[in-house]
C-alpha cells in the first residue's frame, strides 16, 4: 500500500570465486565488489537484499569463496537484514549434487526463493532458478501458475536469472510477454549488462543490475558495474542503480603499428597515474607487423599492468582491416555457433551449459551435462 516503509537491494551475477585469466587479485577483485555493494546497502539501511542468481562462479567454489559469503551472510543476519536468493546456471551442478547456496539456507543465513511465496512484512517475494533454454515450455508454464496465484502481499517482488529477448535477442530464453502481471517489481539476473524498462503490460519496473564485476566473458572492456537500491514507500517501486566505485580498471586501446612506439611511452604514464594496476587489452592495425617489434614496445609498461593482452589486425592495401572484433562478442559467438550446429538451441546449449563448466576446469560436470542430455533424448543423442 503507498506509505510503507520498505527499501530493499537488489544485486545479481556476483560470480564468487571467479579468477579471470588466471590472476588471483582478480579472484579478490569479485569479492571486493561484493562487499563494497552489501556496504552501501547496510548503510542506506534496506531491509532485505534479493539475489537474482550465479552467486558463485562455479558449482564447486573454492573454500575462499564459501567462506566469504558465510561471512557477510552473518553480518547480515546479525543486522536483522535478509538475503533472499535465486539460483543462476553456475550456481547448479547436473551431477545432481546439492547446489553450493543451499548451505546457507540450511543455516539460517539466506532464504531459497520458490514459487511459493515468502513473506517479509507485507511484502511477498517469488522466485524461480535458472531454466535452460530447452525448458522454455515448461518456464513459461510455471510463470503462468504463478501469475495465477493470488497476491499474498500488498508489494511483490519476482526473482529470476532468465535473459528475455527484448534485453538480448541471443542470450534470451523467453519474452517479457511470458512474465506474470501484478508485480511491483521485478528482479533480473543473468544479463551482465545494465538493464532497465517499465512494461506497460506489468505495472512495476524490471531491472538487470548487472554483474558486480567483469567477467572472462565480458572481455577487457571499460564498464560500469553496480546493483540497485530500490523504495517501495510510494504508489509504485522507485529502482536507483549505484555504480561500484571499486571495480578495477579495464581499459581497451587501439593504435596504428607505425605510432606503436611513441603511444606505448605515453600509455606506460597514464597507466602508472591509475590508483590500481589495470587489466589492458590493445589493439594494433596496420600492414607488415613483427610480433618482436609490438613485444619490444609493449614492454615498457606491461610491468605496470596487472594482465596485458594484444591483437594485430592487418589491413590491405585497400586500407579495409582484415580481421575484426564483432561490438557483441556473445551475441556473434551464439551466431556463428548456430550457423555451423544448424540450431540455435544446440548452441545455447554448447555455450551456456557446456562451455561455463569447461572454462571453469569443471570437466565432471560437463560429462554429467552431456550424460544428462543422452538420457533425456535432448537433440536427438
């Protein structure tokens, strides 16, 4: 009802216990977004915190990782602040082992959300874990039973780690369309970009914070990150996005191979001008290019960057660059991927499903993934 007097936060993607390109203070970079969001969240004073999935990076998360989340989950309940949760497609095993996340619900720290309604004061939240892109039907069949429902809350919150298409067309398994009416907000998770709209056909706003870090499959790209803290005192949700003040700098250049040399000097001063070592990807176009000379130049600030990566592109005498990098590397990875599969569900299950499990060096689990998809007949194995 207007007037009530509820603030709560909304973060997703967190992504504990990932270490991108291998480099341990980018496992300590994860947790330190992590925190520095559930800080500002305690000190704006919300009452709960959602979680819209992919809390961890892997279904088998380092000790390091568990540890932290047991941490600040105490803190929190020590605060009389809840933490409510979805799971994400990295956070479930199809080994059918127990999800990592439920511990934290067998110990009283967090709350599992499901489609039967929990109840903080008058506000009632729902939620549903990751369906692949295969279980579409029976998501939307779900979606439908629970818009069916009736409200048990005089504000609700619907919690899922879902793409719709209207966000992103490749990394979508459903439609806005599909979503139950009568929401007063809903919480999203799984895009790690930015996202927010106001459908007219579900009343309250629906948001994708993003993920709280920049992950291996984001590449080396300067980004925003943060999450939202959202009022729900007036007649309808007001969401706030907060960037992440921490978040270790991405910085992505491009230069021509004859200026290689006298760009690297001066690049090798802003970088030692940044407050942290940044992760640095450049990109270097030009005709008849040594890989010893671009080494050489590079050399003078690669000391002063926590990762460096390059790339040549040669360019023709046409002056048209022969290779480039496609502006939506998911999106163009999901293309080219259907394209030579002949299907757009067996590349969703390639890169979704298979290929998360096999970045994270979790082989066992894509065995099991692929077992899984023998047995159920999936594509015709």
């Amino acid at each position: 009802r207007p007037g009530m007097d509820v603030t709560f936060g909304h973060i997703s993607d967190t992504h504990l216990g990932a270490m991108p390109y291998g480099v341990p203070e980018r496992e300590d970079d994860f947790y330190g977004a992590f925190g520095e969001a559930l800080d500002s969240l305690v000190r704006d004073g919300v009452k709960f915190i959602v979680h819209s999935g992919d809390i961890f990076d892997t279904p088998r998360p380092p000790g390091t990782a568990l540890y932290k989340l047991a941490r600040r989950l105490m803190d929190l309940r020590e605060r009389g602040i809840g933490f409510y949760f979805v799971l994400g497609e990295h956070d479930i095993s199809r080994m059918r082992e127990t999800p990592s996340p439920l511990l934290y619900q067998a110990l009283g720290l967090a709350t599992e959300l499901k489609s039967e309604p929990v109840l903080n004061g008058e506000v009632e939240l729902v939620g549903l874990h990751k369906r692949r892109k295969a279980e579409a039907g029976k998501l939307r069949e779900e979606l439908a039973g629970i818009g069916a429902a009736p409200p048990r809350g005089s504000r609700r919150i619907l919690v899922l780690h879902q793409g719709i298409i209207e966000a992103n067309k490749y990394a979508g398994e459903i439609s806005a369309q599909d979503l139950p009416r009568g929401f007063h907000y809903y919480a999203m998770g799984h895009l790690h970009d930015r996202y927010e709209h106001r459908f007219e056909f579900l009343g309250g706003p629906l948001c994708y914070p993003g993920s709280t870090e920049i992950t291996l499959n984001e590449g080396i790209e300067p980004k925003e990150k943060g999450f939202y803290i959202v009022d729900m005192s007036g007649d309808e949700p007001s969401p706030q996005w907060v960037k992440l003040r921490g978040t270790r700098p991405h910085v992505n250049f491009s230069v021509r191979y004859e200026d290689l040399r006298g760009f690297a000097a001066e690049l090798a001063s802003r970088i030692r001008e940044m407050e942290r070592k940044p992760m640095v990807r450049i990109e270097i176009t030009g005709k008849d290019m040594r890989n010893e000379e671009i080494i050489a130049a590079i050399k003078q600030f690669e000391a002063d960057a926590l990762y460096l990566e390059w790339a040549k592109h040669e360019v023709e005498e046409t002056g048209r660059v022969v290779t480039e990098r496609p502006e939506d590397l998911r999106g163009k990875m999901m293309e080219l991927a259907a394209g030579i599969m002949g299907s757009e569900d067996l590349a969703a299950f390639a890169l979704e499903e298979l290929l998360p499990q096999l970045r994270s060096g979790d082989v066992e689990s894509a065995v099991g993934i692929l077992y899984d998809a023998f047995k159920r007949g999936r594509f015709g194995l």
